[in-house]
C-alpha cells in the first residue's frame, strides 16, 4: 500500500431507485427547477445520464436526451451536467463529458448541443475546452432567472475521433 490513498471516481447509472440522488444534486447546483419530463429523458436516454461519485460520495451529474433531427439523424442534448461546487476542479466534470463524448463516438453521433446561461463562463469555458463552439444566441430562453439569454453550444464528433 501506497502512503497516500488514491480517491476514486466512479460513475453509475441513473435509475428508479436512484433517480432522488438526481432531483437533490440539481436543486442544490441549478436555478431552474425541472419538472417530470426532464427526469423521464434522463431515464430513458440510458448511459448517457450518469451519476458521478468522489469517494462513494454522489457529487455530479450528466443528463441527455437524445433527439432525433429533421434528417433522421440522432443528435445528443446535454440537458444538465453539474459537480457540487466543493469538488470541482477534481476532474468530475471532465469524467462526465468524456463519457458521454465517447459514447456519441462509439454509437455514430455525431453532434452533441446544450444551453447555458450568457454570463455563465466558467461552463461557457470548460465546454470550450472540448471543442464546443457558439453556435446561435436565444434571448429570454430561461424564465425567472437573469440573465434570461442563452448561449447554445454545439460539437460536431468525427467518427475517427481518438481518445487523448
């Protein structure tokens, strides 16, 4: 055994009998509240919603969608991705991203989009750092909250992409 003691970070599935592990995490992270369809699509989109934990302790989480576009094509929305604000910078967020980044790889996704908040540039920034671009601007997107714009973030995925 090593002096220091490696702490793990684990993924797992979100479920029924899991799913209030889900409704806790986003009351504290965001200010929007979601209503039943929100958690029906994070169950039904399958590996693409998880939950991470810091040392058996639930601490994040990703949810998607998955949609179909015009063109038949799936495409995979971010719907919410989240670290409690004490773990982060741990590489939570980047273990989620990379999940489901990988998995639109491994399934021939090839576009991956979410919705965040203008002045919300810690995320606009860390989306940036895999490659998500700006694509369009929506005014009063959100209700209740300032500011109500959003900034819609969109990667394209090349189906030879490698893991780096």
């Amino acid at each position: 055994m090593g002096a220091g003691r490696e702490v793990q970070i684990s993924l797992d599935g979100v479920r029924d009998k899991n799913l209030m592990q889900l409704k806790k995490l986003n009351t504290a992270l965001f200010p929007v509240r979601y209503n039943d369809k929100y958690y029906t699509d994070a169950l039904t989109s399958g590996e693409f919603t998880k939950l991470a934990y810091y040392s058996d302790i639930c601490v994040g989480s990703i949810a998607c969608r998955l949609e179909k576009k015009d063109n038949g094509a799936v495409c995979v929305y971010i719907m919410t991705l989240g670290v409690l604000a004490p773990y982060r910078g741990l590489g939570i967020g980047t273990r989620l991203l990379n999940h489901a980044l990988d998995l639109c790889a491994k399934q021939n996704i090839s576009e991956i989009y979410l919705h965040v908040q203008t002045n919300n540039e810690d995320a606009i920034n860390f989306y940036k750092k895999f490659g998500f671009e700006i694509t369009e601007t929506i005014e009063n997107y959100y209700t209740n909250i300032t500011p109500p714009d959003c900034y819609v973030l969109t990667k394209h995925i090349s189906q030879t992409q490698t893991k780096k």
